[in-house]
C-alpha cells in the first residue's frame, strides 16, 4: 500500500546533502574531454602526426597494405607473413554475402544512397551471423573479419545492381583493394589501374583509425551497454553518414563538380565563405595545425593526376587550400585530397563514404572489442537549461 511518501523519497530524505559545488565541467561537443582510454591510436603532435598502435601513420602508408593495417588493429601486432596470408584468406572466404542479405540488396530502390544501404545492411548482417549474441573477444574477432569483406562486397554488389551493370565476383588472384577497385570500375591489370589500386589502398590505410572520433565514440557508447558488435557498427554507420564527419569526402566532390575549371575556383571559395558556408574538407576538431593524413594522400594525389593525364581536379583543389589558408587559416583534412584521388579513380561520389566504411570498420571493431573487454557503461551527465522547478497544474486548469 502506498503511504503517500514513497520509498524514493524517504530514502532522499534520510540521505547525506549531495555535495553541490563540484559540479562537473561542461564542454560544448565533448571538445578536448578525454571520454576513455585505448591503445589503438595516438594522435601525435609530433612528427608522425599519428601512430596506430606504436607505428608512425608514414611508415604505414609508405611500406604496409590495408590488409596488413586491419590485423594490426584487430590482433594488436603487424603479421607475419604467414598470418597475413591467413588472414587474406580469411577475407576471401567471407566475400559472399548471406541469402537475406543478397535479397535486401536486390529490392533496394536505386536512388537510396549507399550510406543508408550500409546502414540497415550492418543491421540485417548483424541477423544472419552465427556469432550474433556472443560478445567474447574471440566471437567479437570472428564478426569483425567477416563484416571487413561483407561490407565491400555489400557496396559493390548494390551498386552494380542499381547501376545494372553485369554481376561480377571477386577475383582470388587479386588483393582485397585491387577487389574493391574492380568491382566498382570494371578495371584491373593496366599500368594506371595499378596505381590507382595503390592510392586506394593508402587512402584506406590513412581512414582506418582516429581515437575517439564521432562514429567511434558511438560504437563505443553503443558497445560499453554490452549490446552485440552489429549494434554498435550500425550506430557507427549513421553517424558517420554525417557531412561534418565522413560525407565530407562525398561533399568535397559535390564542390569540385560544381566548380569544374581551375579558374572558377578562387570566386567559388571566396563566395562560400562570404556567404558563411562551410567548405567541405577542411578544418578538425582536433587537429587544428593541419592534419599529417591530408599530407600524404595529396602527394598521391598529384601524383596520380600525372599518372592519368588529368590535371584538372588537383588544380582547383591546391587553388581551394591556397585560398582556405589565407582567408581562414584553416588546413585541409584527410577527406580533402582523398575525394581528388578518388575523381581520379573515376568513382561514383556517392559510394566515397561508403569507401571510408570498408576502412574504418577496422578501427571501429577493434574499439568495440576494446571497450568489451575492459567495459565501463558511458553515461554522461548533461547540464540542465529547462525551466525551474514549477508546480504541477492539473488538466483542466491548464491554458
Ligand atoms: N569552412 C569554413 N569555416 C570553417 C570550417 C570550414 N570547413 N571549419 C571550421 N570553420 C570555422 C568555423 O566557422 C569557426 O569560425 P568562427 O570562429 O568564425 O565561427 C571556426 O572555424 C571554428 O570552427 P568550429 O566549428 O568551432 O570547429 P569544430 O572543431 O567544431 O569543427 C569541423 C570541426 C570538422 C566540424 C569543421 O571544421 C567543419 O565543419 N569542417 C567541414 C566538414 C569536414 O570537412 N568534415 C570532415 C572532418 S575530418 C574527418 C572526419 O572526422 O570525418
């Protein structure tokens, strides 16, 4: 029976006063809080700019290849050459797609962009996994491959669909990057194929890990609950779909199609920002001195507009930065020459995020598995701008 004092407010009543004046600090964003720990990557003011688990970015970029960088975030150490061939044939064996899956992906509209696809695909592969309820280390391992080779093989195969090109599979002798390159363009084997499967495969290299951005933090926050890995990467695909976080490299395109000729470029900017919009690609939250990733994917940038013979995009992009440092002091980001190597590429700008995806799933999975096993619900507090405590007004009073 109820008193009319309930047991929450006895309890209140009989508590010790709650210590007021140490009221948390509030920082708009999370901007520069430090929300939890890893080992996975260190953003480094230094030299290196960024390090994935010990290993400078450059060295990375220059002398491994995306498969290498996977392991080394899932499994904690570069491979020997052994268990890298393990691994790469790992990935080739789950380069198949479930039956519901593969159904989904055929009865997609052909307007729906590929982010949402990967969205509700995430989920639908989260059902069809025989691991789906088992969140030990080894089950959370075992999901992480598999989504590593079904994502490419979700985004190639539904674009090809949409686009009713001819059904294509993977070929065994190529890598995992020269797969992704062929699927989406058809194209293997030539001197500029070669190259352009190399730029991919940095491009993947340099998007695959950044601590607690966005789209990791809410895997995180989604995993620390103990919900399943599937959970938590689709939380991470909405939020990177975003064109603050990763649908900049779809947006960067979007502005460089519209600009079209170098000579256009320098109004082009000078009105956006006179207009106070935003360009797409540049700017960090964190990184405000520049970004050592955009760095590195410039330089193969440039050199693949030699490569094919097509000047054009690397022009109006260094023509954007020139102007960007000027007028803003703002330094471009890693979404900024990736879409220029991108053009190159002769990708579709629609499937540039999901590319990011293919990536990042490795950082995310292995930040998932790390907040599993050493888990701690994330729970914030928030500061609170309602009105003050007012008294209840019964219905037929209210106007
Ligand atoms: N274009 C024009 N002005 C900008 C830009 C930009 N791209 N970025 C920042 N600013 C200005 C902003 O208007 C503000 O100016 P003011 O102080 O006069 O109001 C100042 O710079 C500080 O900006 P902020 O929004 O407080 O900075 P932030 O740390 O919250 O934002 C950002 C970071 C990435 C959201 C922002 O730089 C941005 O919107 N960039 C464009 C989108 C983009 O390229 N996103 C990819 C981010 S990097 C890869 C990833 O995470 O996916």
């Amino acid at each position: 029976m109820s008193s009319g004092i309930g047991n929450f407010t006895r309890r209140m009543m009989t508590m010790p006063p709650v210590e007021t004046t140490k009221t948390p600090t509030y920082n708009p964003g999370l901007e520069g809080v430090l929300a939890g720990e890893s080992a996975l990557c260190q953003v480094d003011e230094g030299e290196a700019g960024l390090r994935y688990r010990g290993y400078a970015i450059t060295d990375l970029a220059d002398k491994s290849t995306f498969e290498e960088v996977a392991y080394l975030l899932l499994f904690g150490r570069l491979p020997a050459r052994k268990e890298l061939e393990e691994f790469s044939t790992q990935l080739t064996a789950n380069w198949t797609l479930p039956g519901p899956v593969e159904s989904f992906v055929g009865v997609v509209p052909p307007k729906v962009h590929p982010m949402d696809i990967l969205r509700t695909g995430a989920s639908l592969l989260g059902m069809t996994d025989p691991d789906s309820a088992d969140n030990s280390h080894e089950a959370n391992l075992r999901k992480s491959v598999r989504l590593l080779a079904q994502v490419p093989l979700m985004i190639t195969t539904s674009y090809r669909f949409a686009n009713a090109k001819r059904h294509l599979l993977p070929r065994k002798d190529l890598t995992f990057t020269e797969n992704l390159l062929y699927l989406l363009t058809d194209r293997h084997g030539d001197r500029a194929t070669e190259a352009m499967a190399r730029v991919l495969d940095v491009s993947l290299i340099l998007y695959a890990e950044h601590e607690f951005n966005a789209s990791t933090f809410a895997a995180r926050v989604t995993a620390s609950t103990m919900t399943d890995l599937h959970s938590a990467i689709t939380a991470a695909v909405g939020t990177l779909k975003g064109p603050l976080h990763g649908g900049a490299n779809e947006a960067v395109a979007a502005m460089f199609l519209e600009i079209q000729t170098p000579d256009r470029a320098e109004e082009w900017v000078k009105n956006a920002l006179a207009a106070k919009q935003r360009v797409m690609g540049f700017g960090h939250r964190v990184l405000k001195q520049g970004d050592a990733r955009s760095a590195i994917v410039q330089r193969q940038a440039q050199e693949l507009s030699g490569i094919c013979s097509n000047p054009r995009w690397y022009e109006i992009a260094t023509i954007i930065d020139r102007v960007m440092h000027q007028e803003k002091g703002l330094y471009p980001n890693l979404d900024f020459y990736t879409a220029v190597a991108y053009l190159l590429m002769g990708i579709p700008r629609q499937l540039y995020t999901p590319l990011f995806v293919c990536s990042r799933m490795a950082g995310w999975c292995a930040h998932v598995i790390e907040q599993q096993d050493h888990n701690r619900l994330i729970s914030p507090r928030a500061r609170y701008t309602g009105p003050p405590p007012r008294a209840y007004v019964p219905i037929d009073r209210r106007t």
